[in-house]
C-alpha cells in the first residue's frame, strides 16, 4: 500500500509531464516506463557489483560495459547513479545521445530486459523537464518489490482513456476477483493473450508470493516462477513495453511478455499449452475472415473479436485447464449461431462452472457496457452439471465515471482487512462472491430469487439456445413499492436498467 507522501510525488510527476507539453497519458507512462527501466538497469548492475566485491571474484553478469562507446563516452556516464548529478543540458545529450541507443542496442541483443526497448526514443527536448522527472523518481523509495510494483500500478491507474480497438485497463479489484477465483498453483503455465499492462499476470504472481511463499524457496520451482509461468500477448509496441517493465518492477524475472496478434496468427505451437488463462480482451471488434487464424474459424466462424476469444482460450487451454475471463452481455444471450455455437460448447463439449453478472458501471469511465465474468474448465467430453450464477450489484466504487470508492481501503476488494457488515455488503459484493465460491456446495440449495443459485446444464440445453443471461433463470420477489428502502427501489431500477439493456443487444443481435 503506498503511503500518501509517495502518491503525492507521483502525482507531482506526472503534473511536472503535463506542464512540460507531454499530455498524453500513455506518451507519460511510456517515457516513465524508459526511465524507471534505465534506474532498474542500473541497480541491477550495482547489486553485481556488489556481489563480485564481497565474493572476491570478477562480476559474471556486466549490463554496463568497461571502457567507452563508440563515440566516445564512458559507458559508466550512462548509468542513473552518475548522470543524476549532471547539469540538466549536459543529462540531456546524455540520456538522449547514449542512453537511448544503448537500450535499442540492448534490444537487439535480444536480452531479456531489453527485448521490448528496440524502438526506444526520449519523447521530449526540454532539458529541465528530464532533470525534474529524474530528481523526482529518485527520491521516491523504491527499494523493494512491493514498492516498486504499487508506484507502477498508481502511475498505470492515471491511464485515463480508452485505447484503440476497444483496449482498456481492468480495474484493479476485479483482477484480484477473479484471480482469486482462480486460485493459481505453483505448478500453473499462466497466459493473457490479450494482456495489455500484464494486469491479470501481476496479480496471479502477488496471489502465488502469498499463498505459496514455499515456491521461491524451492529451485525448481522459482525458475518455473521466473521463466516458464508468464505468458502474455499484445500487438500494441507500446503495451508490450508498460506490461513487461509492470512484470519486472513487480520481480518476474524473465517473463514471456510478447507481440502476438492473438486473432490474426496461428495457434499450433501454443495449443493446448496453458493450464489458467485469465483475460479481459477487446469486445465490440469485427474482423475479416481473411484476416482471421484459419484454426479459430475452426471453432467458431464469426467476425465478432469477443466471440474469436472465446475461441483461442479453448484453443490454447489444455485439457483440464481452466479460465476466468470477461465477455460482454452479448456473448450470454446473443441469437446468431456463432453465439449460440460457443455457449453450446461450453455447456456440452466441456464444464461451465460460473456466469458471475457485473453491474454495467464497473469499466467506467472508459466504457459503459455490462459484462459478465465466465469460469470454465477445458475437457473436450462434457461435464457440465450445474452452473453458478451471482448477481453483483455493487464493487465498492461508484457506478458512475468518476468511480468514487464508497468503503475505506480497508473494507475494499475480494479480501477485506476486515468482516463486512450486511449494510457494507451492499456496497461491495466481491468478498461474498469469493466465499460462496469457495464453498459451492451451498449454493444448491438457494432460491432463484437469492443473490446467487445454481441451474441444471439440462434447463440451459432445454432453453434451445443455451441461453446464460442471469435475468433468465433469476427470480424477483415483488412487493409493495411503499415497503421499500429507497436503496432497494435503486436497485430495481438498476437491475430494471439491465434488462433492458439486454433487450436491446438482443435486438441489436436479430438485426444484424
């Protein structure tokens, strides 16, 4: 958790970026992104150097080379620890004339940390700004982890408009919903092929460091850890760029952060790879059959992207494998047959384990849509029984753009600090969705009318068309308007609100 000093020199950051003419957030976090790495960079070599001083021998892994570049400048000028102390003219030709060149060379090494800097470049020319913006991030403390990977999560946080084709980052504690959901395993190969910031594999390393301390302590395990459970695709420069450093910041050693047009490339060396995905991909795109991977036109042929998705996770998952992802409403009751073929074969073909229903404002202000979470487990012969269904009806935020939270700190996310009151569940459902997860076996027994249920695979196949909207297996209790709460007379209305937003897309989907 950061303090409210190391937000305040966060924030004076990103208004000192402003102030100097660099206004686009993403612009903000890219070249923060460069910084924060040349700073790692060089307290990685110091730590060697360190090591070879203690141990008496030569250092064994040099990032900063002895001697000087090619034109001429002492390669140890391009470390952090030295042009800090430079005038802000003479740290600008620097940073922008041999630091920068020295990560592009880096990147064509093909070194782990260097992998996603090939096409680095200095995104501004005011020397005074790149002065300020180093004196402020070296005062901020960043010598552990955790730090580290919060001062990155706040300054991703400030990411306030949606990129394109339908990209945007999950909030934060949805992430964390669904991860515990999941539960990740030691023995897990973790994959987002739609990974954007690397969000959902952050928060599934955080889940393991917790929940499995013993791994780091174990070799084998800790080279799986570091080299072999992190898998995460994007087809955005910059993206690839914000997720690997968010990896690296958050001590994931050498993750598989990488360029990958998950809808548009073949699958074959991937397939059946990975044992948990967890996903938010882009909803609302349409692509051309020529341009889609022939092997998901395979599973489902559609245009739609959040229908290819669902596709390449089935594709990608091993037999037994499981996935957490977000789809739109749509994909749960959508009437063509690419729609009605993907619920069919998670019903049937393999076992779908939860439609968890999110109120329409938790994306935004980037996007107002109503989602849903999907859990299943990849079989290839069946195994549906009875699908879990919850209603969440608040996230502990706001609804509205400005997502204002409505609990203390303490008393947010999937695990609260502290047990929440019935008055407080209202506002923030996440910690009861978790604890009834976690113990299914009572779920049989609620009413349609409760928060959540449970509802036989054969009622859904009976429906035709396996329909998965909540609202159609959800009963209501009516009673008298004048015996209400107002705070249940907003809630008819919300819920009102979705129905008739699934109206709509069902409508929409009849069209066209």
């Amino acid at each position: 958790m950061l303090t409210g000093t190391i937000r305040s020199q966060i924030d004076q950051i990103w208004n000192a970026f402003w102030s100097g003419g660099v206004s686009n957030p993403l612009s903000v976090i890219e070249q923060l992104t460069f910084l924060m790495f040349i700073k790692r960079l060089d307290d990685l070599h110091t730590i060697e150097e360190r090591k070879a001083e203690d141990l008496g021998i030569s250092m064994q892994r040099r990032i900063f080379p002895e001697g000087s570049n090619d034109k001429g400048e002492p390669f140890e000028n391009l470390r952090w620890s030295r042009f800090k102390h430079f005038e802000a003219r003479e740290m600008m030709r620097i940073v922008d004339e041999h630091v920068f060149p020295f990560l592009r060379a880096l990147g064509e090494e093909g070194s782990s940390y260097g992998t996603h800097m090939k096409d680095a470049r200095l995104g501004f020319s005011n020397p005074n700004l790149l002065a300020k913006v180093v004196q402020m991030l070296d005062d901020i403390p960043m010598e552990d982890r955790d730090t580290k990977g919060d001062v990155y999560e706040y300054m991703l946080g400030k990411i306030a408009s949606a990129g394109q084709n339908g990209q945007f980052r999950t909030p934060r504690h949805i992430i964390e919903l669904m991860v515990n959901l999941m539960a990740p395993t030691p023995t897990d190969v973790i994959c987002d092929p739609a990974a954007g910031t690397s969000g959902f594999l952050v928060a599934a390393a955080e889940y393991l460091r917790t929940h499995h301390p013993q791994m780091m302590r174990n070799a084998e395990s800790r080279e799986h850890f570091h080299n072999q459970m992190f898998h995460g695709f994007d087809f955005d420069a910059t993206m690839l760029r914000i997720g690997a450093m968010n990896m690296t910041l958050h001590g994931i050693e050498n993750p598989d952060i990488s360029y990958r047009d998950s809808l548009a490339e073949e699958h074959g060396e991937d397939a059946g790879r990975y044992s948990l995905i967890l996903a938010n991909p882009p909803f609302a795109g349409s692509l051309d059959y020529d341009t889609t991977a022939k092997d998901l036109l395979k599973i489902v042929k559609t245009k739609k992207t959040e229908l290819l998705f669902m596709g390449l996770f089935l594709r990608l998952m091993r037999t037994g494998g499981r996935a957490a992802v977000v789809v739109p409403d749509g994909v749960l009751f959508g009437s063509s047959k690419a729609h009605k073929d993907i619920r069919r074969m998670l019903v049937e073909d393999h076992k779908l384990d939860a439609i968890i229903k999110m109120p329409s404002g938790v994306f935004r202000p980037y996007a107002g849509v109503s989602c849903a979470i999907v859990v299943f487990t990849k079989t290839g012969v069946g195994g549906t029984e009875d699908v879990w269904f919850y209603d969440m009806t608040a996230d502990g935020m706001s609804l509205d753009d400005k997502r204002t939270p409505l609990l203390e700190d303490a008393k947010l996310g999937p695990a609260p600090e502290v047990a929440l009151t019935e008055d407080e569940h209202a506002k923030n459902n996440l910690p009861d969705i978790l604890t009834r997860w976690q113990a299914l076996e009572g779920e049989a027994d609620r009413s349609r009318t409760a928060q959540s249920f449970m509802v036989p695979a054969s009622e859904i196949i009976a429906t035709g068309s396996w329909d998965l909207s909540l609202n159609r297996y959800k009963q209501i209790e009516h009673e008298e308007v004048e015996h209400q709460s107002p705070s249940e007379i907003i809630a008819e209305l919300r819920a009102l609100e979705g129905e008739i937003s699934e109206g709509l897309d069902r409508l929409e989907g009849m069209l066209g």
